[in-house]
C-alpha cells in the first residue's frame, strides 16, 4: 500500500463516515422553526385547550351553587 492508499483507509474514509453522522444529527436542527425562548414576543394565534371539547361552552349553575359551599381551599380541597 502507499500513502494515499494508506490515508484514504485509515482517514478519508473514517471523516466521511462521522460527517454523515453530524449531518444526520444536525438535519432537525436547521430544518425546523426557531424555538421559542421565555421573553420573545408570541407570534402564533392563541389556542384554547380543554379535555373535554364538547362541554367547554357548558356551564352548571346548580352544580356550581352546591359545590360552593363544599370547597374548603388548597390544592386538593381536602385541608
């Protein structure tokens, strides 16, 4: 072997193998959307969640006015 066969085996070669390596790893990285950082102006529309979609416009005032007079503080209401 001479020493450019020598170099392509034992450098060359080991260099490509990690550069395909970073650039598998970094792909996400440059291909998505900036994240947002705390500070940064919110720039998407507001989203409102709930678990349960179908009773989020419902309320129950009976429900509510009885409950009221259960509810004795702290996380879990149970002081």
């Amino acid at each position: 072997m001479n020493i450019l066969e020598t170099t392509l085996v034992f450098v060359a070669i080991p260099l490509a193998v990690y550069a395909v390596f970073t650039l598998v790893t970094l792909r996400s990285k440059f291909a998505s959307r900036p994240r947002y950082r705390p500070g940064q102006a919110w720039e998407y529309p507001p989203m409102w969640w709930t678990a349960n979609p179908e009773g989020a416009g419902e309320r129950h005032v009976e429900d509510e006015t009885a409950s009221t007079s259960k509810v004795r503080g702290g996380a879990r209401g149970s002081w």
